[in-house]
C-alpha cells in the first residue's frame, strides 16, 4: 500500500504564503515516488481555493479541515463540504481533537459530518485518540473502540475512509508515543475495523508530534499507513523529509 502522508495545518498560513508553500513544494517534491507517496493538504478554509489553484494538475491532493454535515442554509460561520468538493478538494479532516477539545465536537456530530462527507463522494480523515488521563487510566483501547463505533455510526462500509490515531497528549507536545505503543494501537484499530465490516485497506495514519527523525522508525510499524503531520508539515523542508524517510 502506498504511505499516505497529510498535512494538518491548522490555523496557519494566510493565501499568499500558502500559495508560496506550494510553489516551493512544487520545486522539491519531484524525487517523492508517486507509487509509493501519497500527499494531502489541509490548510485552513480561507486558503482552500488558493490550494485548488496551486495544485491543480500537480498530483497531490488536498481538503478542508472541518466542515458541517448541512450543504448550505442558517449556519454562520461553518464549512460546506459541497464548497470544498466543488473546489477540487477531495478530503475532510473529521473529529481532529482539537475540534473535540476547544470547540466541543462529539463522536455522534463526527458521525453526521462523515455520513456527508461520504454522501459527496470525498473521503473523510477521522481523527481519534485518548487523552494522557485515559491512558493513565488503562482506558486506551475503550475510548478508540467507542469513538470508532459512534464516530462511524453511519459511515458506508463500501466507500473511502481514513483513521488517523493520535493519542491528545502526544499532539503539539514533542511527545511522539513510543513505537510499542503505536505498535499495539494500530494492531488493535486493524482488528477493530476488521470485526466493524470496514475494508482492511482503510488507511491508518498515525499522528502527534511526527517528525523527519522518527518517521523512519515509525513508518516500519505494521499497520502504521502514513501520518498526520502538524508542525512539521509547515515547512516543505520537514514535511518533505518526513515523506521521503518513510514512504
Ligand atoms: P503535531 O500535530 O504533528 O504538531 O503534533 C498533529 C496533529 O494535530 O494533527
């Protein structure tokens, strides 16, 4: 399977300097093998259609970090994932945990948005992971098992999807999870999409606080797909390195 490396840029980078992003990225990224790298942007709403524009035609792809499960109507301040599709985006991060944490998103909304995301043909990045209490807790494996269960209540087991696990106190931190346990949550997300009826093709990505020096390492773990990448993903230098030491 081809490794799938996603940028989540969050609140970063205004139009021009995502423009100039993808330029310089454009100049670089040749020496990624296409059969075996996968790329997906995600800049925030305001910078989508300068994405479409700057990687139309240029083999990587790109979509919202948020949208709502309504195509349009009285929802001030929201993303229509039907905008995005009509850009050229193809993807959706869902449930990223600073959407769960800051603005309050539960499992039962992730599952809405999903359900629509998959409804127009695009395909969803669902974020999951538990946070430092939880795993402290012994509660790890209950909290992805819950959050899989109720985030893709209504998901169709017959179109794309992403899982991207990235355990809350590892994101932003410099804390990466160590290789057993990543080892042994992806083992366990494999098994439980398998007994869900998903296809064992969905991709699962790891994220939280990946980096160039231990891509490598990580990206050798079974059932370890790709990343979902933040910090690192905001410069071409470290995002590109980050590709090219694991793909
Ligand atoms: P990080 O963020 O790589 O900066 O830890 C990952 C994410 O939030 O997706």
């Amino acid at each position: 399977m081809k490794k799938l490396f996603a940028a989540n840029w969050k609140l970063h980078k205004t139009p021009a300097e995502t423009r100039a992003f993808f330029k310089a990225w454009k100049d670089k990224a040749g020496s990624l093998s296409a059969d075996r790298a996968q790329v997906v942007f995600f800049p925030t709403a305001i910078c989508l259609e300068a994405a479409s524009q700057e990687l139309a035609d240029a083999g990587f792809e790109w979509g919202a970090q948020n949208c709502y499960f309504e195509d349009k109507g009285a929802f001030t301040g929201e993303t229509s994932a039907q905008a995005v599709q009509s850009l050229g985006g193809r993807w959706i991060l869902i449930g990223h945990s600073e959407r769960r944490s800051i603005f309050g998103e539960t499992d039962e909304l992730c599952a809405k948005k999903i359900k629509k995301v998959q409804d127009l043909g695009l395909t969803p990045m669902f974020c999951i992971g538990e946070t430092l209490q939880e795993r402290e807790s012994g509660k790890t494996f209950d909290v992805l098992k819950d959050q899989l269960i109720k985030g893709l209540a209504h998901a169709d087991k017959t179109k794309p999807l992403a899982i991207a696990y990235e355990p809350v106190w590892a994101i932003g931190t410099g804390k990466v999870a160590g290789p057993e346990q990543v080892q042994e949550a992806h083992q366990f997300l494999f098994e439980q999409i398998k007994s869900m009826g998903l296809s064992t093709a969905t991709p699962l990505l790891y994220g939280g606080s990946v980096k160039a020096d231990n891509a490598g390492a990580l990206g050798k773990i079974p059932h370890v797909d790709g990343f979902l990448v933040g910090g690192a993903s905001l410069e071409v230098d470290s995002f590109l390195a980050i590709a090219k030491a694991a793909q």
